[in-house]
C-alpha cells in the first residue's frame, strides 16, 4: 500500500518553523525483549521486595524441573540474574550486621546483648499484626501493646547508656557492691538478669552498664550499625541509577548481574531463554496459560455448517482456511493512517504467530520437548485435529506502555461433524505494581535526602536489625536447602507453576490503561469474527446465525432462538413466572399462554 506524500511546506525567512510534533516516528519504537521498561522494573523489583525475589528465585532457581512461563515482553532470565545478585548483596550485609552485634556483645560485656529484647518485640509486633493493610482487632490489639513495650524498653536503655557514658549516671564505682535481694553482685560487670527486670519495668535502680567505657562502645557499635544500615539502602539506590538505568538496562553485555560465572546458573539462564519466547508452550493441567495474565471475556461459539443457498455448492471448510482468512485482516490493523500525522499506535506493533499447546506431563525432562522440525510438525499437526491436550492456537499479541500493559488473545478453529467452533480466549496483563513503577523515584529520594533525615532513618533500624539479619540468613538456608540434598535437577519436567510477572502485576490499571486493553481487545475480536464470518461466506455457507452470536456474546448478551412456551425476564431485579389464562367466550380473546415479567 502506497501511502502519499503529504504537501511540501514552503520555505523562507518569513515562515516559522514547523511544529515540534510533525518530527514523531512513524510508529511506535518497540524495544528487545531484555531491554524493554518492564523488564528493567521487574530486576529494580528484586531489589525492593525481598518477598518478590524470594519467589522468582523459588519458581526459577531452586525448581530446575519446571519450564519457564512464557515472558511477554520482558526477559525472565535478566530477573533471575538480578535476583540472584540482590540476594547475595542482602546475605553479606545480613553476616556482616550479625557479625557486628556479635563482637559489640563481647567487648561490651553483654550490654549490647540487651539491645536485643526490645528489637526482637518490635519484630514480633510486627509479625503479629501481619501484611494486611487493615488488620483485624485480634492482631492489631496484641501487636500495638508488644510494639510500645518494645519502643518505651528501647528508650530506657538508651536513656540509661547515654546517661553513663556522659557522666549523667552513677556507676556506683570500680568495685562496687550492689545488693540484689539475698545476693551481691559486682557493678563492673553487665545487667544483671534482676537490673533488666527493673529496667523493664521502668522502676528505679542502676539498670545501665557498668562503666562509661561499656556505654561508650555501646554507643560507637550502634553507629556502625546505623551505617550499615544507611550504606546497605544507599547501596539499592546505586544499583537503581546505575545498572539498572534506564540509559545502561539496554545494554545487557555490562550488566553485572548476567556477569554470573558457573555451570549451574550458565545452565538455567540458557534453558529460561529458550522457553520464554518460543512457539512452544509446556504447561501444566491447572494453568495452561499461566504468564499470559487474566483471562477476559472468553468466547466459545458453535455454528453450524449449513449451506447458503442457490445453485452454489458449500465447499469444505477446514481450520487452517479460516485461519489464514483471519490472519491477514489482524495484520491490516498495523497499517498506518494514509496522510496526515504520523500514528505512535500500539496497535503497530501487533504480533501475531502460531503455537502449540504440549502438556508438562509425560516429559522425562524439560529439555526433551520438541524443537526445530519437530516443533513445526506439531504446529502444522495440531491445526486440524481439536485435540484436548495437545492445542493449537492462534496468538496475537498487543504490548503497549513500555511492555507494561500486555493484551494476548488466543484463537482457536476447529471443525467437528459440520459444526464450526470458535474458541477466542482474550488475557490482558496488568501493569507492574506501584512500588515497582515508583523505584526510580525511590532512588532518587533516597540518594539527595537531608543528611538528618537519612541519620534519623538508619538509627530507627538498628534495634531490629539484628533479627531481621537473622531471618535473612534463616530464610536463605532453607530456600537452598533442597540444593544442599539433592536439588531438583532429576526430577520429572513441570509446567510452570507461576510467571514472575504476574506476581508483580498491580490488581488493575489506570483508567487510560483500562480504555487502551479495551481498545485493543474490541479491534483484535472485531477482526476475528469478520475473518471467520468471511470464511464461511467464501466456502458458500450461512452466515446468519454466527453473526448473531456475536452481536449477541459482544453485548455481553445470551442469544435466544426461541420464546414460544417461556418464561423470561429483563432487569437487573427482575422475576419471571408463568401463567395461563382460562378459555374466553367466543369472540372473545383466545387462550394465552406466555410470561409476566416484572424487571425494575
């Protein structure tokens, strides 16, 4: 198609210049799958939530048998990579902090051990309450009373270890004895169990270290773990305005994270790359289209095949002719607008091929599916047989927002005993999740706040930093405990049991994002159904009854073929019973037998 040339501006000194948007692309500019702004989120995303890396890492790394989920529009390996680094980075921080409480403990004698109890209330509080943005009054209740324990003990030990180390504190002097009920203790060394009892209950009595010197070390330990803490945050900026820039993501021969050297993750990231964009799709039976999102409005018609008429004779109608009658009508979407402004239209970038649906079970390893020659003779072998396991499909794809909002619709013919049947099952993938989109801004907040307010920040974490350093380590040793026994590597081939992206897609989008999944959607069905209603018109059969299934199944409506002898109703309240009415008198109205519907 021949598009013409728009009129030639004139030119000289007198004519302004032309407008900045005349100079827009010609389409919009679709970045790689490894390069693309989704992916960048989800690796920014690793870094963040330790909850969402743990699963990536879970679903990718520690379960070597299960086959990739399809990765649209991102690169699942580049995730992992970066999951694998963010965990290893929050690992040497969380030794490192457990390493620095633990020689603070020694030189202080115990006093820093003591720091403990209130920084492991604060962590039981907020296990206790939970992740629920508004937590029952069962945990809510429990968990304010643990959490103020903890921050009133937390304020009198540091109270009492300021106190000391600036004079403000008696320590009774070198040597001496202070009378605890029934025995004596020397003042020299750390709390007593009976002085902590005391500190904790707010009452009177010495309730400090021993010496300024304990106070002292107390207080330079807690400063390098407060900057520890400040150091390990700013260290998620950096890797945030660095690497995973939106200026260096492009560029994965730098990245560091793919920098990864051994067999094992050489191994994975090759079998992930294979699997995620191929034309093959290994599932397993509960999620056949598991990475593809959330199924919207599927369709599923019957139409039989009746001839339409006249002296022409139906000819055969098989499901690669109606497939090929719809293809090119979707590829006509790409087609830009003839004259006027340049269209930046996602639609452009619509992507359409064949897969074919196997079944995890029956693999003895993920490897062992079919590729090359073999993948296409399953493609070109499944189009006409309907089978249950293993399926056909027709998938067209729509990635708009930066890959961020994803539309696939998967299409399916086949012809069964003169009946025609339409299966077109629509998935849209949400946008990423607003922690995720925000990282940049995070980073950015983190890196030029006010020195006060980062101090301020990294002291508030250092009394639960030692028991979130511990379930840091804890939870590392059992996600690779199954690696230490044996690991996963024999077992038999999985579908995947989750997609990467979709644990980070937000519940639904913005209303513009909502309208352009609409927009797509409506385009991509309107071209279907006037592809498969071409088909049956050019093979010579009726059209009528398919036509109106769906207007009806657009409309969100039921079709009705027939009302004699039923009851119905319409409203959204609405009742329906049936009557009948005696014989009248004659020439009077005849008997009636129908419905009352009373909608509202």
């Amino acid at each position: 198609m021949t598009v013409p040339s728009p009129p030639q501006r004139p030119t000289g000194p007198d004519v302004p210049p032309p407008p900045p948007e005349t100079a827009l692309p010609a389409g919009p500019v679709t970045a790689p799958p490894h390069a693309t702004e989704a992916g960048r989120l989800l690796c920014a995303g690793t870094y963040l939530d330790a909850r969402y890396r743990d699963r990536v890492i879970d679903e990718l790394w520690v379960n070597e048998q299960r086959v990739a989920a399809p990765s649209l529009g991102f690169d699942a390996a580049r995730v992992l990579a970066h999951a694998l680094r963010a965990r290893r980075i929050e690992l040497a921080w969380a030794l490192g902090i457990v390493a620095l409480w633990f020689l603070g403990s020694l030189v202080t004698e115990g006093v820093l051990a003591l720091f403990l109890v209130p920084g492991l209330a604060l962590a039981v509080a907020g296990w206790v309450r939970g992740d629920a943005p508004a937590a029952p009054l069962y945990r809510s209740a429990p968990a304010f009373l643990i959490r103020w324990w903890g921050r009133l003990l937390l304020a009198v030990l540091i109270y009492k270890t300021l106190g000391l180390a600036f004079g403000l504190e008696d320590d009774g002097g070198d040597g001496a004895q202070t009378y605890y009920g029934d025995s004596y203790g020397s003042s020299d060394s750390a709390f007593d169990v009976l002085d902590l009892a005391d500190t904790a209950g707010w009452a009177g009595g010495t309730g400090g270290p021993s010496t300024a010197t304990q106070a002292w070390l107390a207080i330079v330990v807690f400063a390098a773990l407060a900057l520890c803490a400040a150091a390990q945050r700013g260290r998620f900026a950096r890797a945030v305005t660095n690497e995973l820039s939106p200026q260096r993501y492009p560029d994965a021969a730098s990245d560091p994270a793919e920098a990864q050297q051994g067999p094992r993750f050489q191994r994975i990231m090759g079998r992930i790359r294979r699997e995620q964009h191929r034309k093959l799709i290994t599932y397993g039976t509960t999620r056949p289209f598991c990475g593809a999102g959330t199924p919207v409005d599927t369709w599923i018609l019957a139409v039989e095949l009746r001839p339409a008429g006249g002296t022409r004779k139906p000819q055969p109608i098989s499901n690669r002719v109606v497939l090929d009658r719809v293809r090119p009508l979707l590829a006509e979407l790409r087609t830009p607008p003839q004259g006027g402004r340049p269209s930046r239209d996602r639609l452009r970038g619509l992507e359409i091929d064949e897969c074919v649906f196997l079944p995890a079970e029956g693999l003895r390893h993920r490897d062992a599916g079919p590729d090359g020659s073999a993948l296409a003779e399953h493609i070109e072998g499944s189009v006409e047989e309907g089978a249950e396991r293993r399926r056909h499909f027709l998938r067209i794809r729509v990635g708009g927002w930066d890959e961020e909002l994803v539309v696939t619709v998967f299409v399916r013919v086949h012809t069964q005993g003169r009946i025609l049947m339409l299966e077109v099952a629509p998935h849209v993938l949400q946008p990423l999740r607003k922690d995720f989109q925000d990282v940049d801004r995070t980073a950015h907040r983190l890196l030029t706040g006010n020195l006060l307010g980062k101090a301020t920040w990294a002291a508030a974490r250092v009394p639960g930093s030692a028991v979130r350093s511990l379930v840091v380590v804890g939870r590392y040793v059992v996600a690779n405990w199954p690696l230490l026994t044996g690991g996963h590597a024999a077992d038999l081939a999985e579908g995947p049991a989750l997609s990467v992206r979709e644990l980070a897609a937000a519940p639904q989008g913005s209303l513009f994002q909502e309208m352009d999944a609409s927009r797509y959607l409506k385009a991509v069905q309107d071209r279907i159904a006037h592809g498969v209603r071409q088909a049956l018109a050019d093979s010579g059969h009726q059209t009528d009854e398919f036509v109106q299934q769906i207007v009806n199944v657009s409309n969100g409506g039921v079709l009705i073929d027939s009302v004699r002898d039923s009851t119905f109703a319409v409203g959204e309240h609405a009742t329906a019973h049936s009557a009948t009415t005696t014989a009248a008198a004659p020439g009077g109205p005849a008997q009636q037998k129908g419905t009352e519907g009373h909608g509202s």
